[in-house]
C-alpha cells in the first residue's frame, strides 16, 4: 500500500514523473535526475483493543539524485517530492495512507570514479492501512 500510493503520488507530478521514479534501485543505465524510494523498517502496527490494528507505521527515505556540484538541482526537485507527499493522504491499492509527514530531511554528497553525486530529499512516516 505504501509503495503504490508513494509512486502514485510521485508520479502525479510532472517535473518528478519526468525525471523518474523508482523504488530502492533504478534500472542499470538509468540517467540522472531520478528519484528513488527506499522502506527503512518494515513497520511498527498500531494495535487498538484486542488483535485489531489501527494503522501500521513506515519510514521511507525519498530522494533524488543528481549529479554535479551545485545541490540547486536536487533542491528544487526536493521541494516538488515534499509538495507531493508532506502533510498527504489518500487510498492506494488495497488500503489507505492515513498520514504521510517529513520527519527529517536527507542532505549528503558521494563520489564514485571522480564523479560527484548530490543527494538531497526526506525522510517520511506513514501511517498505512490495509484493507
């Protein structure tokens, strides 16, 4: 539920659709910009009284990844991945996000074969029921 409302979400946006989405890893050869997805745990279930669940909870990293030196690029399509998911709900697949917020944000440099690499997004929690 969360990875299908996650890229719904995504991809309703232009300027992200068009630089693409994906979950964890993108295909070899993918060009950059592209932004990716990632669960960090599995989830935490919110129980009511009995065997019942509220909702279980979720963290995914969502950023994007550009390459250069200037963060600018990566910032801008940041923002456009906050617009879209922070302070969001909505039905996906066979559940329902029931709250979906930014609880850090994600900022760091690599460089890999001299080449470097900004990475700049968010870390967000969902609150995800399934049907």
């Amino acid at each position: 539920v969360a990875e299908t409302w996650l890229y719904a979400r995504l991809t309703a946006d232009p300027v992200i659709a068009a630089a693409g989405v994906y979950s964890e890893v993108p295909p070899e050869g993918t060009a950059l910009p592209y932004v990716i997805f990632q669960a960090l745990f599995s989830g935490r279930d919110v129980p009511a009284v009995g065997a019942v669940r509220i909702w279980t909870e979720q963290l995914y990293h969502v950023k994007t990844i550009v390459e250069g030196g200037s963060y600018s690029p990566a910032s801008d399509l940041a923002n456009r991945i906050d617009a879209q998911l922070h302070g969001k709900s909505g039905a996906a697949g066979a559940g329902r996000v029931v709250s979906c917020v930014r609880e850090q944000t994600i900022s760091f440099t690599t460089r890999e074969h001299g080449v470097e690499y900004r990475h700049r997004g968010g870390t967000y929690r969902l609150q995800v029921q399934e049907k």
